[in-house]
C-alpha cells in the first residue's frame, strides 16, 4: 500500500508557546523545517550532501495552514508526499499530526530549488538523487491529492 513518506516527530517546547496558549505561527516553521531535514536526509541530500558537494536544497515558496492548535508537551509526528519534481525542483506538502490524538494539525506546502553553493545559483539534481526523488514521487503519485496543496490566499467575496 502507498503512503506518505514518515518524516519524523517532536514534542511543542514550551518556549514555542504564545500568550495565546498555544504554539506560536513561527515555531509551525521550524518544526516543518526538522520534518524537510528528515526528507532531504533520506534522499541523501541533507546536511552530509552539502558538505561533500557544495550544493544544497533551498526553499522558494512556503505555504502554511494552521488547521488545529496545538499546545506544550504536545508530540507532534510529520508526513512528507512529493507531488512533483523536475531537474532542479521538488514540490512537497508536509503533514502535521498531533501524535496522540491523531488530528491534522497543521500543512506545509513547499517549492524547494537545488543549489550549487558555489555560484548560488539553481543547478540540476545530481543524476542519483533525481533517482531517488522520482522513486519516491512514484509511490506518493498513487495518493490522492492533498487538499491543501495549490492554495490561494484571499478574501473571498460574494
């Protein structure tokens, strides 16, 4: 059976908590950041592949929805689908679970460019990790896709 990628699990810090009780709309990003880390990692494009190759995985565009809040103490478990890819992109859309309860918290849509740290311009995946990639976005195509992913920010009128 096809499934979303597991790209990992925290717990909400108590510093990432406002005034408002619960986690702050930053701390959503640096979680979602921990869950690309593990992605990026398991395509063996992390922190090891920048260091041999001067060349790592930007982020371009970032779309967040806050679906349901989440507290302190809180365990948190992501997921990752690739819905797309080229030569030098990858188009993700991250899951927040609230590890107990099971409920979506929250979603993280991301366009992320290949770079060659050299230049600091996009360059192409290497031949291997485009391998890697498209095995995984084979699996994830057979998903539905997520509601969350494409989504346009306004004020809808009537």
């Amino acid at each position: 059976m096809n499934k979303c990628f597991a790209s990992g699990e925290l717990t909400v810090l108590p510093e990432w908590v406002d005034y408002n009780g619960h986690m702050n709309v930053g701390y959503y990003v640096v979680a979602f950041d921990k869950a690309t880390d593990v992605l990026l990692d398991h395509l063996a494009l992390g922190s090891l592949y920048r260091h041999e190759h001067d060349a790592s995985v930007f982020v371009l565009e970032a779309h967040v929805t806050y679906d349901r809040e989440v507290g302190p103490g809180d365990g948190l478990r992501f997921t990752t689908q690739i819905l797309d890819h080229d030569a030098k992109r990858m188009h993700v859309l991250h899951r927040m679970y609230h590890a107990a309860e099971g409920y979506l918290a929250a979603t993280n849509e991301l366009m992320m460019m290949h770079v060659d740290l050299l230049t600091r311009r996009p360059a192409p995946f290497p031949e291997d990790a485009l391998d890697r990639i498209a095995a995984v976005r084979r699996e994830h195509d057979a998903l539905p896709r997520p509601e969350a992913a494409g989504r346009v920010i306004g004020i809808r009128r009537s």
